[in-house]
C-alpha cells in the first residue's frame, strides 16, 4: 500500500502554515512609501536597492544578517540610514489577515500548527512578536535558518522534523504552486491560497473550521 493511499481517511492533526500571501498581506508599495517618510529617498530606490538581491535576498538565505545587510544599504545610497528605520520600512510591506489570526487562534487548542517560511530576520521579528502566533505556534522553520528557500526541500524537511506528525496528516497553505507542488511530493496536503476566504475554506474542508459556512 502507498503512502497517499495509507493516509486517506486519516483525520488531520497538524497545519503547516507559510506566511506571505498567507498569514500576512505583502505589499512593497507600503514599504516604499514608509521608506520615503523615513528617509527622504525616493521610493524606488526601496525596491532597487533595500528589495535587491544583495540584501534582502542574502538575509532570507541566512549570509548576512541584519547589520551587514544595513552596512550595505548605506554604502548603496551614500547616507546613514538607522537600524530603526531600516525595521520600519521593511515591517510597512507587511500586514497580517485578520480573519486568518482568528482561524489560528480557533483551532490552536487541538491542532498542532506550525511557520515555514522564507523570510528575513527583521520580518520574521514582526511575526514571531504577533501575539495570536506566538501562542499557536508549536515551532518555526525559517530560510535563513536553514540556508534554503522553499521550494527546496530542506526546509520542508526540518520543518516536518520539528512538528512530529506524519506528513499525510498535515495540512500545508501556501500561495505558490511550486512551494506546494515539493509539500506534495514530501506527502503532506495542500490547499493554494489566493486570499483569506481559501484559508477559511480549507480549514473547513478538513474538518478544523466546522462552523465556517453553516
């Protein structure tokens, strides 16, 4: 007997969530206009130079921190520009999906949940001080953590490790179709997020969000 056909009928226990397009709203528009308030400097100089590769890229694969990603920033536009306000224009790009916050925080008392996610140490900050995350979450596997980005496997790998369920007993929300197409093959099941009504109805679907639609 296969794997999937081993797992069907089984009831799921744990969600594996990904964060933007997720959990949160990503908009770089809010970034670089918080960008521009902060520092004077125009806002596409957010997206090319604070949004390059050099630097927010190096963060989420863990090869630079915060400091050295600032150091550089800096020497880019020729200004010094305060750790404060680096946080708070990069922070401006997020925000989180109310309704979302609420399904987690509902079915936190019998699921176990879990982040997976590429991200950058400052934007992870904002995540982990959420309130409604901190007290749901069982663990957190970050791509700067790990040295990956998804759709690699790895960090799929040392996340499934740290949840302790059997992957076909997991459910896995995501808004990229390649990320979800590696959650599969890996045997957990997935539902493609376009916004927060899909959250609300895969948790339905499944049984963890019963309510919803009565």
């Amino acid at each position: 007997m296969g794997r999937e056909q081993a797992n069907a009928g089984k009831a799921i226990i744990g969600v594996l969530w990904d964060v933007g397009g997720v959990i949160m709203d990503v908009e770089p528009a809010w970034g670089a206009a918080a960008w521009r308030r902060l520092t004077g400097l125009p806002e596409l100089s957010f997206s090319e130079v604070v949004l390059s590769p050099p630097i927010k890229l190096e963060m989420e694969l863990g090869r630079i921190g915060p400091d050295e990603a600032l150091a550089r920033l800096g020497a880019t536009v020729q200004r010094n520009i305060s750790m404060t306000r680096f946080r708070e224009a990069l922070g401006a790009m997020l925000r989180f999906r109310p309704a979302v916050l609420d399904a987690i925080g509902r079915i936190r008392p019998t699921i176990r949940q879990a982040i997976i996610t590429n991200i950058c140490p400052i934007h992870m900050s904002l995540v982990r001080d959420e309130p409604a995350l901190a007290r749901a979450m069982h663990s957190w596997t970050t791509s700067y953590e790990v040295g990956a980005m998804k759709p690699d496997p790895r960090p799929f790998t040392v996340a499934l490790e740290r949840l302790e369920l059997d992957p076909g007993r997991v459910l896995y929300f995501d808004d990229r179709p390649d990320n979800l197409a590696t959650a599969a093959s890996l045997g957990l099941k997935t539902v493609l997020v376009h916004g927060e009504s899909d959250v609300l109805t895969g948790l339905a679907a499944h049984g963890l969000l019963p309510e919803v639609g009565r």
